[in-house]
C-alpha cells in the first residue's frame, strides 16, 4: 500500500463500514418499519459526529460558511437522505447480499457525473473498470 494515494486507505475504510452498514441495518430493521429505522440511524450519526467534530477541535460555526456551500451540503444531504430511506427500504424486502452490490451502482453513477458536471476524465483503464463493476451489477441484480 506504500504505492498508494493516502484517499485509497480511507476509501477502503469507507468500504468496510459501508459493508458493515449493510449487515447490521438489516439485522436491524427485522420487524421495524424502515423509515423509522433511517430516523433512529441519522440520530445516532448527528450525536457521535457531533462529538467527534467537538473533541477534535474541528469546531467552527456552519453559519459563518459560504452560501454556496450550504446549497451544495444541503443537497449532499438531501440526496444522502433520500438514499438511506430506499437503501433501507431495499434491505427490508430483499436480501443484503443482492441489495448491496446494486446499490454500489452508484460508483458507475459517480463516474458518468463527475465526466458530466466536474470535467473529470478517467483513462480507459478506469472506465474498463467501472464498465466490469456495472456488469456484476447486473449478473447480481438479474436471474
């Protein structure tokens, strides 16, 4: 790994937690209803984000930030939101092994919008990659 941009250690981390998420969001929701779910999840990330920003000193007031990037946080979040609420939806009525990789679809998603909107341009390599990602989608999603 000594190879590698410091993000990749992080996006790894991101990986394993996403997974995680998964598996104990589904073990979770059982007899729940999967809004009241997503509520009681987003409570429990604002109180130990909250934390973690106060004890680490990063503290600083959100309403001293740009109105730019209210607009756009504010859209993450909307987004982020509106995710849960079908990701846990999806966990509720199909199998975490199933809905999981279909959700990771976004990652092809990403790619097609940072080229439309960021001007990003992956190499042909990295587009192979996401084209081989959206095609175990598939075999995964369709019988």
């Amino acid at each position: 790994m000594s190879n590698t941009s410091p993000w990749f250690f992080w996006a790894v981390l991101s990986a394993v937690f996403a997974a995680l998420t998964a598996i104990f969001a589904k073990i979770g929701i059982k007899g729940v209803d999967s809004d009241l779910a997503t509520l009681v999840r987003t409570g429990i990330i604002i109180i130990v984000l909250s934390a973690f920003v106060w004890y680490s000193g990063k503290w600083s007031n959100p309403f001293e930030l740009p109105a730019r990037t209210w607009l756009f946080l504010g859209l993450s979040g909307l987004a982020t939101g509106a995710s849960w609420v079908c990701y846990f939806r999806a966990l509720q009525l199909g199998e975490a092994s199933k809905v999981a990789p279909v959700d990771k679809m976004s990652l092809v998603l990403v790619a097609i919008f940072a080229f439309t909107f960021l001007g990003e341009r992956p190499s042909l390599r990295e587009w192979s990659g996401i084209a081989m990602v959206a095609g175990g989608v598939l075999v995964l999603a369709f019988k």
